[in-house]
C-alpha cells in the first residue's frame, strides 16, 4: 500500500471508535423507513397530535433518507445515564435521565458525538444525528436489546439488561452489515405488568402502547395549560421526568442493586434544586442555575417550573411550605402558577393554609378565585 492510499474504514473499526468515544455498546442497521412505526403514529393522532405541535416531526423521521439524503445506514450507540448515584433529594423530583444532561452546556456527551462523527467525516462518510428518528426502535433493530411494557428499550449487553440507557442513532451515507433485529417484547413471563400497575397517571396501555399525554414526564415539561385537576395528586413529587416505572421492573432491579460511585457533579448543584429557591426563582437565576442542568423547559416555561414546584409541595402534604406558598401566590402574576398554589394550600388542608386561601379569596377572580373557592370547599367536606 503506497503512502497516498487510505485504509476503507471497516465496521469493526467503527465499533473500536464507539467505545473509545465512551459509548458502551454499537450496532448497526440499515436505513430503510420504519414502516410499523410510521403506521403507530398514524393509528394514533390524538395522542401524538402534540408533537407536530411543538415541531418534532416524528411521521417524517420514520424515514432517514429524509434526514439525510443517500442514507445507508443507520449506527447505533448505547451511552448510559446511570452510571453513578444521585443524590436522593435530586431522584425523588426528577427522572434520572434529566440529571447529568448537556446539551445545554455541550461539554460531555455532545463532545463525545461530535469526536465520533469527525471520525466519520476523516473516512469520507457523511452522518447525521436526528432528534425526530425513532432511535429506540433502531436499536432493537440494531439487535442490541429488547422492549418493556414500559415501552422503554433495555439492553441486551450493559447496565446490567436494564433500561438506564439512552440510544443515539447517527444515519450515514455507507453501507455496514446490519445486525440481527430484536424488536420484540422481552418482560419475564412471571411479571404482573409491575409498570402498567405503578403508572399512577395510568398513561402505560399495555401491549406496548402508551399515551404520552398522560405519561408524567410529558406532563411536566409539555403543555401550556395548568395540570388537569385529576392527574395533580398521582404525579406526586415529581418537577421534571418520571421514573416510577423503571424503579418497579423486575429487569432494572439488578442495576439498581449495583452500589454505584456518587455523581459529584449533580451533586454539588443540588441545592440549586431546593424547593423553596425552584418556587420563587428570577430570570438570572433560572437561566443560570436551571436551564443549563435541565434544558426541557427554557424561559418562557419559567411558570410551568413555579406550578410543578407549587403542585409538590402540596403533594408533600407538608405545612412548613405554607409561608413559602403565600409568599409565591402574592410575587406571581401567572394565573396558573396562583391557580397551583391555591390547589396546594387545600391539598395540605389544615388551618393555616385555610386561613391563607380565604384571605385572597376576594382580590382575584377568574381561574384563581374558582381554584380557591374549590379548595375552600375541601374544608367544609
């Protein structure tokens, strides 16, 4: 081989690169649409009306020659997110996958695909990394794991055949043997639907089926109207995300057995996460201590933070919050964020947050005072 030739990159080559990158796991299918997929959607319009809404696009992804044109292949690769402990203050009100996020600040896993694609781009192959692509469907076609009735995707090979993974599929313009599919469902035949049973906003349909609209984590981050009455109380203490259930799958206990070193960089911004501070934060501090960690809800849902914060507390039925939720219900302006705190104060239900509702009664109107007058009446029932 003279010096002017370059060596073809191979698919084990690939695969050596993955892994240096830090990805745990690579596999490979090929580029073709996913058709099932495509036909789900559209067996479902209502529950996935909302994405076309806030642009995601997800019909269109079902085909990658539409992300990329002369696409071949799809690479899949297996980044887990629960690699190391967090803090329990920080795992009781949000989903794990929010924790150690970057795609705000770009210093970690943004880095470690942008090191794998100029991989790529050094052997002459065009990649693209959509946000639309069903990439969890691509990874069981990748043959590298198996669904829950959670709808989650497991693993066949890391964190233990759990679900504390987060697939990335990056679509090229070459073509690599792809590997054996394994879409299917894998649940142990002795589970009693753990999942479906512990889903308290009953959003898991079974079969594989969910609607989204009622899945917790949706309903944190997703939506511009106040928390529909009926699903404040089962979602419980959680701002942002959900993990209830992959806590109760029997496929994620070994995992969550696994003593785990301690994230020291979720960690040491906890106390940014306090309650209290959450509830009656600013701009600058949204924007500096929020949103870079946790970038779902940008500026302009300041008020959904303030109204899932609003709606914990009152979950918590703890009284202590009761000076932190007046304060919070005279500094807003938001009819939804007032709206959340008046169902607070009459969820905790005792004298003092009583007191607090019957005070504001009269000096607000609309859906505030209706919000009020309906947890006044818990009083009298």
């Amino acid at each position: 081989m003279s010096v002017k030739e370059t060596r073809v990159v191979i698919r084990d080559d690939i695969i050596k690169q993955g892994k240096k990158c830090g990805f745990e796991d690579v596999g490979f299918t090929t580029a073709e649409p996913f058709e099932a997929h495509k036909k789900l959607l559209l067996e479902m319009p209502d529950e996935y009306g909302w994405a076309d809404e806030v642009g995601l696009d997800l019909k269109n992804g079902t085909d990658p020659a539409s992300i990329l044109a002369g696409a071949k292949t799809i690479i899949v690769l297996m980044e887990p997110y629960f690699n190391q402990s967090y803090p329990p203050s920080m795992e009781k009100h949000f989903g794990r996958c929010y924790l150690d996020d970057d795609r705000v600040t770009k210093d970690g896993l943004a880095r470690r695909i942008k090191a794998f694609r100029e991989f790529l781009r050094a052997n002459k192959i065009d990649s693209k990394v959509p946000f639309n692509l069903p990439h969890r469907v691509a990874a069981a076609r990748a043959g590298l794991g198996t669904f829950g009735k959670n709808c989650l995707f497991y693993s066949n090979r890391i964190v233990r055949g759990g679900s504390w993974i987060l697939p990335i599929a990056v679509v090229i313009d070459r073509e690599f043997a792809p590997g054996e599919p394994s879409v299917r469902m894998a649940c142990p035949d002795w589970c009693r639907n753990a999942c479906i049973a512990a889903c308290p906003t009953r959003a898991l349909k079974g079969k594989g089926r969910i609607d989204p609209r009622k899945c917790i984590s949706y309903l944190t981050y997703f939506g511009e109207h106040i928390t529909p009455l009926a699903l404040r109380e089962p979602m419980g203490m959680y701002i942002d995300g959900c993990d209830r259930c992959q806590n109760v799958c029997p496929r994620n206990q070994p995992w969550l057995a696994k003593q785990l070193p301690p994230n020291e960089k979720v960690a040491a911004k906890a106390e940014y996460f306090d309650l209290s501070r959450l509830l009656h934060m600013d701009r600058h501090y949204f924007e500096s201590k929020i949103w870079p960690n946790m970038f779902y809800m940008g500026l302009d849902k300041m008020w959904k933070w303030k109204m899932n914060v609003a709606r914990c507390m009152g979950n918590s039925l703890d009284e202590a919050y009761l000076p932190d939720l007046e304060r919070a219900f005279c500094e807003n302006d938001d009819g939804r964020v007032k709206s959340m705190i008046a169902w607070a104060l009459g969820r905790i239900g005792n004298d003092g947050a009583y007191t607090i509702l019957a005070s504001h009664k009269n000096s607000v109107s609309g859906m505030v005072q209706e919000e009020i007058v309906l947890a006044l009446k818990g009083r009298q029932s």
